[in-house]
C-alpha cells in the first residue's frame, strides 16, 4: 500500500479552525490551540475532566447547570428520580417540603397519592390502623382509631376533636340551643315558633335514614313528625317532635334544628301549596340564618364549612332549592318573603339559572356568601323579651338543682322543658273536665315533614 494514500488528519485547531503550532491539545478526533481548549460555558480553560455535548465542551459544574435538572426547592442538581408540577422539578423530599405533604397524623413525610380535607390537612390514603375517617360533620381527616381526641360514636360514625369539645348531649344543652334558634328566628320576623316542641336525640344515623326512607348510606341530620290531635271542647291541634342526630357540635345542631322548626312553621301556617324543593330550600335558609350568625363567633371556622357544603350541594331541593331561596332573601328582606310564602296566590318568582348551578371550590377556597343578617324587627321584640325570660327562668332552676353549679349531667326523664303561653293553655284545657266521658282518640298522621341532609 501507498504510504501517500493514508489520509492525513489536518492541523487545524477543531474550535478556531486556525492552524496548529507546535504545542496542542488532542482529545479523541479533535485537536485544540491550548488557548482554544476551554469550556464553551464559562470560556475558562479546561482541565482533565471535561464533558462533551455535540461540537461544544464543558466543566462538570456548567454542564450540569445547563443540562441536569435542578429542583426549584433546594436549587440542586437532581440525579435519580424526581416528581414536578406546574411550577417546576423537585426532589421527592423537596416536593413534600414546598407542597407541606405531611401527614396529620403520623407526622411522616407524604410520598405518590394522598387525602386532604378543607381544614388544609393532609394525610396517607392509609395508616397501620386502617383506611382514614372523617369526621361526620366537618369532614376533618382523622386516623381510623379517632386519634387526636376525636372518638368513635355507637353507629360507627367519627366525630373529631373540634366538634366533641362543644357536642350537644345533655337536656340542658338541648333546651339552651333550642331557645337560641327560636330567639333568632324571632328577630328575623318569624312571629310564633313553639318552644315546648319535644327535641330528642337520636343515636343511630340508619335509624333516621330508615324513616326518612334515604339510602342505608346517607347522611340525615334531623326527622320531623307532626301529627293532628282531636281534643274535646278545643278542636283539633298540631303535635310536633324532631329527632337531631347526636355527636353534632352546637352550631351545626343549632342549624339542622333551625331546619326542623322551620317545617313546623309550615304546617302550623299550613302553607301546603308550597313544592318539596320550596319547602327543603326555605328550610335550609332558615339553618343558614344560623351559621350567618355564627361567622361572628369562635365558631365561624366550621359554620363556614357547613355553609360552603349547602353552597356546594347539588340536590334538587336541599341543593338548588336552597339557592333559590337565597337569592329571594337577597332581594327582599325575611318579612317580605316571609308574606309571600304565606300568600298562595302569589307565585314564587323563579331564580336565574345561574344562581342555581352548584358552586365549586378550588383547595382552601373562600367561604359562600351567606344570606344577609335579618335586621331585629319590632313587632318580635315581645316575643324576644318572652324568650329572654324562659331562658333566665330555665337556668334558675337548673342551677337551684344542681346547688348553684353549672348543671352538666345527662337529662333527667322527669324534666320538662319550659312552658310558653300557648301550651299552658293547652294544658288548662286538658285540665278541665268535659260533659260526659273523654274518650281517648287516637291521632291521625299527617307524616313526616322532612329532613335536614348534607353531602
């Protein structure tokens, strides 16, 4: 072979393209000035060490810089695996830092997929103790043994440590609320709400699912049943009583009874022309009344939660029927609506489609605009002072029995709550003896009246 036919490599510096003196820099198939021989990053020169990338050479720390992803937490080089979102790369550790993916409940950083709730809390899907509950009535995540102060109720339901710290669960309590809610309706211009209407916990959420006849599933909170009695020499009269489900903290018992002595309102003004969605829908204005006015309260974190949910729901009535209402409230005041409703001639106007539509909530979002505060109106004042006057009576004589102190005990079968002007001439009419012999009669049932119901 001729040894002319072997091709010469040129030499000629691979960066400048300029002629190559004495001294260069060989690298693989390329040859550099020692000038020439720098990073294509910095320009300054390199060493032993260098990394190529195509036609251009680099120090280990420009290359990586350039073209190793770097977590937008700690500003490091990421090597291995990573997660990202909308705002860059992380490390996995990182991810869990920026985002607060920790679980709270055991403290361990959160990894892959995971629960959170509107209390901005975050947790496993899972523990060692079993899938997360929540908790029935803020949806607040708890671990499956109710961690954290929270305890399991006899149906199974979890009830956190926020709402057991103010549970409704004696008859004092029950009797104090009740009074509450009746006052505040009055204020709104309700001008008569009985209140010696029996007011009963019930232990068991499938218990009231099955008279309300709702799924096995659902999530009642309050049952009202109103029947008609025939009295000799007084006519025929309405009996009420309602059933709350227990483990509510006093706001929420407070709204679902609100709720439930707004469906005795409707049958003692016998407003049956009303439609279902009408009826669940002023129902639930009237428990929104009472989460409004506790946005003033130290319970304003779960009566914004509560109102968000009934902003939220989609249920034709509870849901729809609900924000129908609301948006009638907002053009008119609560007496206005209050004489339409009782006015059947005058047709309900319709609410716009948009008011309608369920509202939808990003994480954390800002809570529902709930219907206005009702202004105190005069011609209730007698009947707030009445209310006044029942309460300072009733915790007189609560204190008396229990010697002065606080009375914390579980109701007594033999107290009865207290008495209103009107059932006492209930029971002055009972108290008179009609020509002949009473007979006993029995009752006709007019069914039940409804529910108070959340998602």
């Amino acid at each position: 072979m001729n040894k002319h036919s072997i091709p010469r490599v040129p030499n000629i510096c691979s960066r400048c393209q300029k002629r190559l003196g004495s001294q260069a820099v060989r690298t693989g198939s390329k040859q550099y000035h020692p000038h020439c021989f720098i990073c294509d990053h910095c320009k300054k020169p390199l060493e032993k060490t260098f990394y190529p990338r195509g036609e251009r050479l680099y120090h280990q720390g420009c290359h990586d810089k350039l073209f190793i992803p770097r977590c937008d937490h700690c500003g490091q080089s990421i090597q291995g695996k990573y997660t990202h979102d909308e705002h860059g790369r992380y490390h996995l550790d990182c991810y869990s830092q920026r985002h607060g993916l920790t679980c709270a409940i055991c403290s361990e950083s959160i990894q892959g997929k995971y629960l959170y709730d509107h209390w901005g809390n975050k947790t496993h899907a899972e523990h060692g103790d079993g899938a997360v509950r929540q908790c029935h009535v803020c949806a607040r995540l708890m671990s499956a043994t109710a961690a954290q102060g929270g305890r399991v109720l006899l149906d199974g339901r979890a009830l956190c440590s926020e709402c057991h710290s103010s549970e409704v669960s004696t008859f004092q309590e029950i009797q104090s609320a009740k009074l509450d809610v009746i006052e505040q309706m009055h204020q709104a211009g309700f001008e008569y709400i009985p209140d010696y209407i029996k007011v009963e916990l019930s232990q068991d959420q499938q218990l009231l699912n099955q008279r309300m006849q709702a799924s096995p599933t659902g999530n009642i909170h309050g049952f009202t049943r109103t029947s008609q009695r025939n009295i000799p020499g007084y006519g025929l009269i309405l009996e009420h009583s309602i059933s709350v489900l227990s483990g509510l903290p006093r706001v929420a018992f407070m709204s679902v009874l609100a709720h439930e002595l707004l469906h005795v309102w409707i049958h003692e003004n016998k407003l049956g022309h009303l439609s279902h969605a009408e009826v669940e829908g002023f129902c639930n204005l009237g428990a929104a009344l009472i989460l409004n006015k506790a946005l003033d309260s130290k319970d304003a974190p779960l009566a914004e939660v509560l109102l968000r949910r009934m902003a939220e729901d989609k249920d034709l009535a509870y849901g729809e029927g609900y924000r129908a209402m609301a948006w009638r409230l907002e053009n008119s005041t609560w007496r206005e609506l209050i004489a339409i409703l009782k006015n059947s001639a005058v047709p309900l106007i319709a609410a716009p489609a948009e008011v309608l539509k369920a509202k939808e909530y990003t994480t954390s979002p800002p809570p529902p605009k709930p219907p206005p505060l009702p202004k105190v109106l005069t011609a209730s004042e007698s009947a707030a002072e009445r209310l006044q006057k029942l309460k300072a009576q009733f915790q007189a004589k609560a204190q008396q029995n229990s010697g002065g102190a606080t009375p914390t005990s579980v109701k007594s079968p033999t107290e009865t709550p207290a008495s209103s002007d009107a059932a006492d001439k209930v029971r002055a009419r009972f108290a008179q003896k009609p020509a002949g012999k009473m007979k006993k009669s029995s009752g006709s049932k007019l069914g039940k009246l409804g529910k108070k119901k959340k998602k």
